[in-house]
C-alpha cells in the first residue's frame, strides 16, 4: 500500500456562516471567537495527509450552519464549504393505551429531540390515517422538539 503523499499545511482556518467568525485555525487559536474556546480540536497529524479534519465538542443549536474549510499549503490553497447539521436523538417514544367499550386511544409521547419530527400514523397495510390523529410538536427550554400525538379509533365487539 503507497504511503500517502506527505504535505506541509501551513494555514488550515475553519470559520462559520461565511463571515470572520473563527471556529478553529491552525496557528490562530488567539483569534478564535470566544464562543468557539475550549470546544474544537484540529487533527493536525491529518493535515501532512491533506485532510484538515476538526472535531466540535458541547454542540449546540447555535452550531448550526455553513461552514468554510480554507487550507493552504505548499501546493496552493483550497476551500471546501459545507452544512453543519446539528441533531440530537429522541428519547425513546413511550407509549399508552386507553380504551372504552366503544374506542381506544394510543397516546406517544417523545422529547429532547432535535430537528423537528414527522409524525405519521399508519394503518396496518401502511395507509396514512394521520388525518385522524391530534399531535403537538413544540419546543423545550433547551430549543428540543417535544411531542405528543394520539390516535382514537372506534371499535365494535360483538360476541
């Protein structure tokens, strides 16, 4: 297997939102935004292999949004862009079950979620019934997605 070429990167900068926001740059730590201080960590064994590869701790919603890679080496300068995407899983949907001599009503309710859901009912052969549900979707303190959504559907048992 050939080694990979080895480079000498002598500026690798990463800003947010297009703008003199500084997320992390290589021999600029001095300039980081202080909203940015203490919670990134550039590879920098992965530069001489040209990836400029940065890792952001204690992500917030705030994070999200485009972001620039700029890298310059001894072989000229690139620039990447891309989307930072923030998520965080849902805690595991909890569900109950109500029901009555005529009804029943299944309730599902999940939070601390991030982006924002799709709730989406279904028939036993996959046809939407959502039309026939009542759901929430709002937002915690923390900017989480927070739902609730119940289904009641008639029934009838004759013996």
């Amino acid at each position: 297997k050939p080694e990979p070429q080895q480079r000498d990167c002598q500026l690798a900068v990463w800003r947010v939102r297009g703008g003199p926001q500084l997320l992390h740059g290589r021999h600029q730590l001095e300039r980081q935004s202080v909203v940015y201080k203490g919670r990134t960590h550039l590879f920098e064994d992965q530069l001489t292999v040209g990836k400029a590869s940065l890792r952001l701790s204690g992500v917030q919603l705030s994070d999200q949004g485009p972001c620039t890679c700029d890298v310059t080496d001894e072989q000229g300068s690139t620039q990447e862009k891309l989307q930072l995407l923030v998520a965080a899983p849902f805690k595991e949907p909890q569900l109950s079950v109500q029901s009555s001599c005529d009804s029943f009503i299944i309730t599902l309710h999940s939070s601390q979620g991030f982006s924002q859901p799709d709730v989406c009912w279904t028939d036993s052969i996959g046809g939407d019934i959502f039309n026939q549900s009542h759901s929430h979707i709002g937002l915690d303190s923390r900017g989480r997605y927070d739902v609730h959504s119940s289904m009641e559907n008639a029934v009838r048992c004759l013996l």
